[in-house]
C-alpha cells in the first residue's frame, strides 16, 4: 500500500484530484469522493500515490470517466463571426472614405457673423430706392418747371421760363447747332403734359425696381442714361433722314422706359405684362407687339405728336444692352 495518513477512520489517497476513503480493512472499498488539489499528512508534508495496485488503476480509470462526462463538449468553430451593431451608447467611429478626392468643404458665409447677406440685401434696397426715387424726382421737378413756365407764358404773358426750358431740356437739331449737346439727355426727364408724365412715371415705378433687383442698381442707372441719350440721337437723325418739315423737337422718358422694358424682357421673357393694366401677355410678346407698332408709325405714318423713332430707338437700346451686357450670366 502506498505512504498515507494511518487513523481510526481510514486512509485518505490522491487520485488525480479526487480523494479516496480507505477502510483499514483489506478489501479497501471506496466509500465517498471530493475533490482536491492536494492533501497533506498532519505532518504538512503531501501525501502521493506510489502503488500501481488493481484498485488503484480502478479508481483512476473511474475518474477518468467522470472527467469525460463532465466535460462539456467542444464548440464547432463558425466560419462567419457576428459582429455585434453599436448600441447608441457607444461611440461610433465613421469609417474613413476610400476615394481620394477630397470632401467638399461647407459654403462660406458672406459675412463673418452671418449679418453680411442681410447688409447686402438693405444696402442694395437702398441704392434701388434711392436711384429709381432720384430718378422720379426728378421728372417731377421738371414736370413742375414746365407747368410754371406755361402758366407764366399764358397767364402772365412772360414767355422766357418757357424759352429756356426749350433750349435745355428738347433734343432737336437746333439745340444741338447752339452747343447744347446736355439737351440729348435732359430731355429724357421731360415731359409737359399730364398724361404723358403719369403713364412715363407710373410704368417708371413698376418696373424700375425690378430690373434694379436683377442687373444691379449701378446698371440700371447707366441704362437710363444711355437709353435717353440713343434715343435723342435715333430721334433726331430718323427726322433728318426724312427731311421732315421744319424743325423737330422731342422730349419725354418713353425711351429710357421703353430700353427697361425691354431689357426686362429678355431677362424674364415669359413673365406677364399687363397691357393697357388689364390684359396679361408675356413680356417677349408685348415688346414684340410694341417695337413692330412704333417702327410701322415711325415709317408710315410719321410727323404726329408721337415720336415713334425714338420709342424704336429706345427698345434697340435695351435689346444692345442685353446681348452686349447680360446674356450669358445667369441673371
């Protein structure tokens, strides 16, 4: 029998981690099991297995088996492994992009604290309002100097208020042979008579704003200008041309309305006019049907209070600016 710790109860022997009770008798029946990991005699000194006897390799061989059944047994590997979804606590990263061009960049603000856009919108309201005031302004003090020279010519037989506003604010070839060249733009801003003026400065109103908006406050002044000063030459060399009788004069905004008109038209050309404040008609058509009016007047039936010529020249003044100027910017 192997070394052991002799007592009145039995022998304890190590068994590969189990214990036996031995009885001091010689059949040596086991009578419980526990595990351990080591035994010890009273000593402290450990206690080890040295006989090979049959029921020594018994107890092993049963030990061996409890083992094998207790063991679980093996997993079959999976060949594909889930990968467990981020919950919303956890942080999740953004996988890198695979392309190699760069991220577009967010856009930049106008202004540095977001008040640039709206500083632009007022100051451009501003300018819009003060040139197209300005321009109203002064039609009307025009308008208001030739109702005073009248009034002094017929009521007060005083007729020099209206000689000079004749001589500075008619575009006619005798203005132009006394040296007053201004006349071809002044008198853009003239207009004598009631009716002519209201419906110069209601259209002047309406529209003015709006092609300000689109081609700039700056543009649209340069515009009048211009349309007025063509439109004076346009005038005074159809009548020349013509060899009308006697000297002809003119004056009034329709040109330079007509040149915004216009211009407004090929910008928008599908948006409605309303002719005559009641009848809608897009915009192409309407200075279609205008130009092609003023230009059968102009050839035919010539010599009227109307100075056709210089509407015509006033709606080829919008057309050049537009071809000459905006087509082709994206307004």
């Amino acid at each position: 029998m192997s070394r052991g710790l002799l007592s009145s109860r039995g022998l304890f022997l190590p068994l590969n981690g189990l214990s036996c009770l031995a009885a001091p008798s010689s059949a040596a029946k086991p009578s419980f099991f526990r595990p351990s990991h080591s035994w010890q005699f009273s000593s402290g000194q450990p206690l080890h297995a040295a006989s090979s006897s049959p029921i020594l390799e018994a107890l092993q061989r049963f030990s061996l088996a409890s083992r094998i059944s207790r063991s679980p047994a093996p997993q079959k590997p999976s060949s594909s492994r889930r990968v467990p979804l981020p919950s919303s606590s956890q942080s999740h990263i953004p996988p890198r992009p695979t392309s190699s061009s760069p991220s577009p960049r967010p856009p930049r603000s106008s202004g540095g604290n977001g008040n640039g856009g709206s500083f632009l919108a007022f100051s451009n309201r501003y300018q819009t309002s003060l040139v197209v005031g300005g321009l109203i302004l002064i039609n009307i003090a025009v308008f208001l100097a030739w109702q005073y020279a009248t009034y002094s010519w017929t009521d007060y037989k005083d007729p020099r208020p209206y000689l000079w506003m004749e001589r500075n604010f008619l575009a006619g070839r005798p203005n132009l042979d006394g040296g007053r060249w201004w006349t071809l733009i002044t008198c853009a801003f003239s207009q004598s008579h009631l009716d002519h003026f209201f419906l110069n400065m209601f259209t002047l109103t309406a529209m003015a704003p709006i092609v300000a908006q689109l081609i700039g406050p700056p543009a649209l002044l340069c515009l009048y200008f211009g349309a007025g000063l063509s439109t004076s030459l346009t005038s005074i060399l159809w009548h020349e041309a013509r060899q009308s009788k006697g000297p002809h004069m003119s004056h009034g905004a329709s040109g330079a309305v007509y040149s915004i008109l216009t211009t407004f038209a090929c910008l928008r050309p599908r948006m409605d006019l309303y002719l005559f404040f009641v009848m809608p008609v897009p915009a192409w058509l309407a200075m279609t049907g205008i130009f092609a009016w003023d230009f059968y007047q102009a050839v035919y039936e010539g010599g009227g209070k109307t100075d056709n010529a210089g509407h015509v020249g006033g709606v080829l003044t919008g057309l050049a600016y537009y071809f000459l100027r905006l087509r082709g910017r994206g307004i």
